[in-house]
C-alpha cells in the first residue's frame, strides 16, 4: 500500500461511513472488505462511534506520530536562531568598541599600556647602546663619562634657552615642580622614567625636565598639531626626541605627544587612556556634592577634528545640567587629543564617552 | 528533504521498513505508520469502544513498532500491523477487568481471526464466480439464508444495505451470514478437492 492509496482508502472510508457512496461504490468497497479483514474491523470500529469526531481524532493520531519531523525542524530553528544570536552579539561588540568606556574597562586600558610601553622601550633602544659599552669599563671611567654627559645635558640646555628665548624662562622653573604634578602628562613620564632608569639614569632628569615643563606650559601645542599634519616632518621629530640626546634641544612636547600618530588607530587622549582615566579620577566633580547618594552616568559624545579640536560636544544620556555641564568641562579641561589616523592620515571623528560620577 | 518525502509517497512498506532499519528515522516510521493510522485506530475503537482509549492504543502500537520492526522480519507489514495491533487491544483488554466479558467473547472468535488475512477465499479471488461449478454446487448446499446473502453479494453485486432492504434482514446479520456462508464454502470446496 503507498501513501496515494492510504489517502484514497480514508477518503472511501469517510465517504462509505458518511453514507455518500453510489451502491455500486458501496458493493465494490464491501467486497473490497471481504478480502480484506484489516480494513472491514476497522470500518466495524468506525461505524459505532460518532463519525464526525474519529476524522478529528485521525488527524491529532497523524500529527502525533510524525512528531519527530517536526522536532527535526525545531532543532533547526533552534540552531539558526543560537547562530543569529552569535552573529548579533558580535555586530554589537564591533559596535561597542566605537564606543570608548573609560570605567571599568581594564582591557582597552591595557592594549593602550602595552602600546605605550612598546614605543618608549623601542625609542629607548637607542640610547642604550651607548652605556652598556660604558659599562664594561671601569667604574671611574664610568663617573667621568657621567660628568661628560651632565655637561653635555647642561650645554643642551643653555642652547634652548638661547635658541628660544619664549620658553626658556618657563621651561626650567616648572622642573622643580614636576614631580608633584600628577597630571596625564606626568604619569606618562613616570613610566618613561621606569624603563629608562635601566638604562642611564643621568640622561633622564634631564630631557624629563624639558619634555614635560614644554608641555605642561602648553605653548607648543598648536605647533605640535601641526607638525603632525606632515607624517615626514613627524618621524623626524620622534627621531629626534627619543634617539640622540644632542637634539633634544628641539621641541621636547612633541615626543610626548606625538608617537601615538605614527600608528593606525582611534581618536585618543594625549598622553595615554591610563592617565586620562586618572585625570578623570581626580578631576572630574560631583556637582551636588552636598547629597551625592548613587552613582550618576552620563554618556556624551564629541567630535575630535583632523588636527585634534575639541568640538561639537552633545550629551546622549544626560542627568542634569549641572552634571552634564561638568561632563563637557572635564573634557574641554583636560588633555589634548589625537586625532584618529587611517592610513596614516589624521581623520575627524566622533568620540563617545561615558562618564561616571562616584557619589 | 522534501524531495526525499514527495518520492517517499510512491515507497513500498517493504522499501519504507528497509530504510527506517538502515538509519532508524523516526522521521521515516511516521510515514509508514501514517498508511494504517486510519486502520489502527478502527480496530481499537472496534475491540476498546472508547476513542480516548483507543488513541492511546494507537500511539502506543506506533510507539511498539519502534522496537518490533528491528526483531522480526517482516514479509506483509499489513497483515503482521493486523495480527499485532490485535493482540495489543486484547492485552488492552485483559488490563480492565470490567472488560472480562468482551474478552471472552472475543477469544471464542480467535480462531477465526487467527486466519492467516493473506490467505483469501476462493470467492474474493476468482473474476467469475458463477461460471465455477464447484463454487456453484458448495453454495447450493449452504442453508438458505446464508446461499441467499452469498449470491446476492457476489452474484448481483448488492451492498449490505441492500441485502438488508431486500431480506429484511439486520445488517450484522447478513455480514455474519456471509462470514459463516464463506466458511462452510471453504470447508465444502476443500472437501471436494480431497476427493
């Protein structure tokens, strides 16, 4: 018996039980009963019981048993919809990672940290050679070599002061200050410090003092921007910066700030996430501090223009005024910022932020 | 996979059973259950009279064949889904006690049921039944009312319903007339061979 045959025998049997059959269709399925005694017990079954409630019931019998079929097709569903959600949620974490969390976000700080450390270790090789052969000689060798470089250091910073006479006046005074300064900049010298100290401690108070007292007077900023627009100029600086100490008495700011520009990457804070994480730390107010009760988000988005301009400021998830004012101060306030680079072109773009206000 | 269930349409049980033990698809055993759910399901209601109770039945002998059709070898799956969604009701009935009764009367009819359903009677088989003398003489000597509904049945092509009209007989009567007419013609034509 196939499927078609099955299909016309139930159909016999409705039309025979319904009583809808010619006589000599009714003969023809009873002889087809005679010789068939399957057929004639289940029509004997049939015809005691209300016909109108069997079909029903063949029909739930039907589906019932090619269940598994249907379970076949669910496991499918289930398997498309778990690889829609793989993919979805993947889409989000490229999306997200537009999105700069600055709390709580230790891995991103991280990657920033190693890219960091990479390119001040790599910067640093230079110099290096120079005092491991200094250090197989003897130790008095060693100190006059020392006394060498110091005068050397001193000589470099008598010819910034005459070379420019502007900042000379600010660069040695802030040295002092320097190690108190806990700013972006600051922090970022201190870890220069730390690899650097393996190598010859008497270079580095020294170009420290003119990077960062540069830098924190803030007047070579805009010539450091534009410098960056020109990728030629910008290798040269880094070179200078970093490599042989005899330059250093160029413009010490831009080798703090410019390294980043050299590789592909987002818009950052100059200076580092770490450390503009730190400033927010410290910086950032509550603005009603008399009742601070919970922890207060603001989310907030700028534009950082292809020479590193703050602009366009909007608060996406705002609280008040007042917080999302400080929320716009702190970043106006704070440390400038790279632009993003693509193919080693500066880029405008947009930076989001969330901020969060401890209470 | 709906190519592979449209050609499934035009399978033979035999094809359907031999796929369904080469890679156990339950997806397959639905298919070939499906051709007799119909069946199945009237004999239960015949032997258990309850449709809820049937239904089960039928789930169950679904769910039977699962195991079954992997010990036997089965030559007619129709007769053998015949034989064993029979015994099924009859150990269905043996359960309800209140049902004792039925099962007896059912168990007197064993014999009869038993019969091998393949093997068919010489009237249900032969195109002509009035030309075979040997027929027409066994059904002369039927008693009258069983040669009656046997010629009316097989000569003049009648239904049951009609027979029912033209005899005044009950319904049950004339197929049990014709069941018991179709017996004596077995034992009267195998008789007549033996000599």
């Amino acid at each position: 018996m196939s499927g078609k045959q099955t299909y016309q025998q139930e159909e016999q049997i409705r039309r025979y039980l319904q009583d809808r059959m010619t006589e000599a269709e009714r003969h023809a399925f009873e002889r087809e009963m005679q010789r068939d005694p399957f057929l004639a017990d289940a029509v004997e079954g049939f015809s005691d019981a209300d016909s109108s409630l069997i079909f029903t019931d063949i029909a739930d019998l039907r589906n019932r048993t090619e269940k598994p079929k249907k379970n076949r097709k669910f496991i499918w569903y289930a398997a498309a919809s778990v690889l829609l959600l793989i993919v979805s949620s993947v889409i989000l974490f490229n999306m997200q990672e537009n999105v700069i969390p600055i709390v709580s976000e230790s891995k991103i700080q991280e990657e920033v940290k190693i890219r960091e450390k990479t390119k001040v270790e790599k910067s640093v090789t230079t110099p290096q050679r120079q005092p491991i052969s200094v250090e197989t000689q003897p130790e008095k060798e060693i100190t006059i070599v020392e006394n060498e470089l110091v005068i050397e250091d001193l000589e470099m910073e008598s010819n910034l002061a005459d070379e420019n006479k502007a900042i000379n006046s600010t660069s040695l005074i802030p040295a002092e200050e320097e190690p108190k300064q806990t700013t972006y900049q600051a922090a970022k010298k201190v870890e220069f410090v730390k690899t650097a100290k393996n190598t010859h401690e008497s270079f580095i108070p020294n170009p420290m003092v003119i990077d960062s007292s540069v830098a924190a007077s803030g007047k070579l900023e805009k010539k450091a921007d534009a410098m960056a627009l020109d990728s030629e100029k910008l290798e040269e600086v880094v070179v200078v910066g970093y490599g042989i100490q005899k330059k250093l008495n160029l413009t010490g700011a831009v080798s703090s700030v410019k390294p980043e520009l050299i590789v592909d990457g987002k818009a950052s804070p100059a200076g580092g996430w770490e450390a503009f994480n730190e400033y927010l730390k410290t910086e950032l107010q509550t603005p009603d501090s008399g009742s601070p009760t919970e922890k207060t988000m603001v989310r907030l988005s700028f534009v950082i223009s292809s020479t590193g301009e703050k602009e366009q400021f909007e608060i996406l998830k705002g609280k008040n005024d007042r917080y999302n004012e400080e929320a716009i101060r702190i970043i106006k306030d704070g440390p400038a910022w790279n632009p993003e680079i693509k193919r080693k072109t500066p880029q405008r773009s947009v930076v989001k932020l969330k901020l969060v206000f401890e209470p | 996979m709906f190519l592979k269930s449209k050609n499934s349409e035009d399978l033979s049980d035999q094809d359907l059973i031999f796929r369904y033990k080469e890679k156990n698809d339950p997806e397959v055993l639905g298919q070939l259950y499906s051709r007799y759910v119909v069946l199945v399901y009237g004999l239960c209601l015949k032997y258990l009279e309850d449709r809820e109770h049937s239904k089960d039945a039928a789930m169950q002998i679904f769910e039977l064949l699962a195991t079954e059709l992997h010990r036997h070898d089965i030559g007619n799956f129709k007769s053998w889904l015949y034989v064993t969604s029979k015994n099924f009701c009859l150990m269905e009935l043996r359960k309800q006690k209140s049902l004792r009764k039925k099962e007896e009367m059912w168990l007197m009819n064993q014999d009869e049921f038993m019969e091998n359903p393949q093997e068919l009677h010489l009237i249900d088989t032969i195109q002509n039944p009035e030309s075979d003398d040997l027929l027409n003489g066994c059904i002369e000597k039927l008693k009258k009312e069983q040669n009656r509904c046997v010629r009316l049945f097989y000569f003049e092509n009648k239904s049951y319903r009609q027979i029912t009209d033209e005899t005044g007989l009950d319904e049950k009567k004339v197929k049990s007339l014709l069941q018991n007419g179709k017996r004596n013609l077995k034992i009267c034509l195998e008789n007549k061979h033996v000599r």
